[in-house]
C-alpha cells in the first residue's frame, strides 16, 4: 500500500483571520506506509482558538517526526495507536490548562488520521468531518453537536470540543483499506459548497502527492467561488494498493 497527501487551509474571503490548522505527514520507511494527518477548527465564538488548533497540530507534527523512526522495528501499530492516543489526550490538557492560567477562551474541533498498511485508525472531537471516498462519499465520523434555540431559531451548537474538559471524549474508529480509496479531511468551512461530483473527478487524477495537494487547492477555490464564508481547510489522503 502507498499513499499521496495533500493538505490546504485557508481564512477565505470574509473572516479576518484563520483559526483553522491543517497538517499531513508520510513516510514509508523499509517499505511500511505510515500517514498522519489532521484538521482543526477554531470556535468561531471563542476569539482566540487558532491557539487551541496550533497546539492540536503542532503536537501531532512533533508525535510523528518522533515517531516515524522507530516504526515498524522498534514499535508497532498497536503501541503507535496507543502512543497517539496519550499524545491527544496530552494536548487537550495543555489547552484547558492555557484556557484556565491564561483566562481566555480557546479550543477547537479535531479530525485526525493515522493509516499504517492497509489499516485505518480516526480520533475525531466536534464537527470536523473525514468522509471516506470510494464509489461515493461515506462520512465516517458523526458531527458532535445539539440543537439548541436562540433568537428564536433553532440552530446547531457544538457540544464537545478540545479543550472544554481536563478529561476528553473523544470518538474512535478503525477499519481496514480494500483496494483503491481516499479519504477527504476538512473543516465545515469546506463541506458546504462541495459536491460528491467535485471530489470524484479531482480523485481521479490524483497520481502523485503534488496532484493531491492541487486537487486540496481546487476544492478550495470552489467552495469560495460558491460563497463559502467561513474558514477552509482541507486534507486529502489516497491510498492505492
């Protein structure tokens, strides 16, 4: 199994900053396939959060340039799975901790990916999406949010996210890759305006890391040119056989 990664984020054209992050790693040392990758989203409500994002993604940079040399020789996927877990777990408390010494509201959504081999393993808190892309477009983390009413609207409201809690809730998957597939990472900034149809043809002519990271680059502009309003970040990670 190989892989090509692209990633993109972006503040779009009305939001005056970017709390949105973004990275993607991959390394296939002695031939074992090992990818990160991760999206954050700043609560728009809390002025601050793109310090909660950079942490989150920050951390999982460090974790995996820590990481890659020692897989899979000195650790396997189990241990790497359990290792990334800690680390998460880590980063939400450095970023309550920074809300509580510091005074200031801060956190974020987080999606995040790790793939080893054919093997897939997602951590997901808030409403980040990572949909995986094969004959369509199958969401396979769930939106963490509850209706609640205000100005006399019912509208949707996050109901976790990094940094609300010492201790997180965080959701976990796992599965296993048959054949060719994709996985498509972004905030909600990106999922809006994007149509399965949009995702299909750009997938299919991804043939190498630079295609993926240019297929990221026309997501974005569509969902702009569509009006998107929010912030955009997007991932995208292929895996061939």
């Amino acid at each position: 199994m190989k892989a090509y990664i692209g990633c993109i984020s972006d503040k779009g054209n009305y939001r005056e900053k970017n709390q949105d992050r973004a990275v993607c790693h991959m390394t296939d040392r002695k031939g074992a396939l090992l990818a990160v990758a991760c999206v954050c989203d700043g609560i728009g409500s809390f002025a601050r959060s793109e310090i909660a994002s950079e942490m989150l993604t920050a951390g999982v940079s460090r974790w995996f340039e820590g990481m890659k040399a020692y897989y899979p020789d000195t650790m396997d996927e189990e241990m790497l799975v359990e290792d990334l877990d800690i680390t998460v777990r880590e980063l939400n408390e450095l970023a309550y901790e920074y809300r509580r010494e510091h005074g200031i509201d801060i956190g974020c959504t987080m999606s995040l990916l790790l793939l080893a081999g054919r093997n897939y393993h997602v951590f997901h808190v808030g409403d980040s999406r990572i949909y995986l892309v094969r004959d369509g477009m199958q969401q396979i983390t769930r939106d963490e949010v509850v209706m609640k009413e205000a100005g006399g609207r019912v509208k949707p409201r996050l109901a976790n996210y990094v940094g609300k809690d010492r201790e997180l809730w965080m959701s976990r998957l796992t599965g296993t890759l048959e054949g060719k597939a994709a996985f498509l990472m972004g905030s909600d900034g990106l999922f809006k305006q994007l149509a399965y149809e949009d995702v299909a043809e750009a997938i299919g002519r991804v043939k190498s890391s630079r295609h993926a990271g240019k297929a990221c680059g026309r997501f974005l502009e569509l969902v702009l040119e569509r009006g998107e309003r929010d912030n955009v970040s997007c991932i995208l990670v292929c895996a061939v056989p």
